[in-house]
C-alpha cells in the first residue's frame, strides 16, 4: 500500500495515535468516511445527469429523424 512496508504502516499509526490521541481517531475516521459518501454520492449524481442527458438527446436525434423524409 503506497510502497510502505510493516514497520513504516506501524509507525505511522503509532505516530498518529501519539498525535491525536486515541479519543480522536475514531472522530477523525467517521468524517472521513462521511467525506468519501458525500463524494461518492456527488460522483453518481454527475454520471446520473450525465446519462440522462446523452439518453435525451438521442430520443431528439430519433424524433427528428422520423420527421424528415427518407428517400
């Protein structure tokens, strides 16, 4: 993960946790979680819009198409 082995994983967690202190860590990891639901929520609603207006614009190409004469 990010090229660190064990031992660099574990001081930086040792590290974090002198830091902040163990009352603060599990604060810290729910907004982060939070962040990554609001992000992921923004992420979907844009490819939503997204979808839904590629899909519109094909049924106007199709009803335009059906109005002009084929020869």
């Amino acid at each position: 993960m990010f090229g660190l082995g064990g031992a660099e994983l574990g001081f930086v967690l040792l590290a974090i946790l002198l830091i902040f202190g163990p009352s603060q860590i599990p604060k810290m990891a729910r907004g982060l979680g939070q962040a990554l639901r609001e992000f992921k929520k923004a992420q979907r609603e844009i490819t939503d819009e997204i979808t839904r207006d590629e899909s519109e614009e094909k049924k106007a190409s199709d009803k335009a198409s059906e109005k002009t004469p084929q020869s």
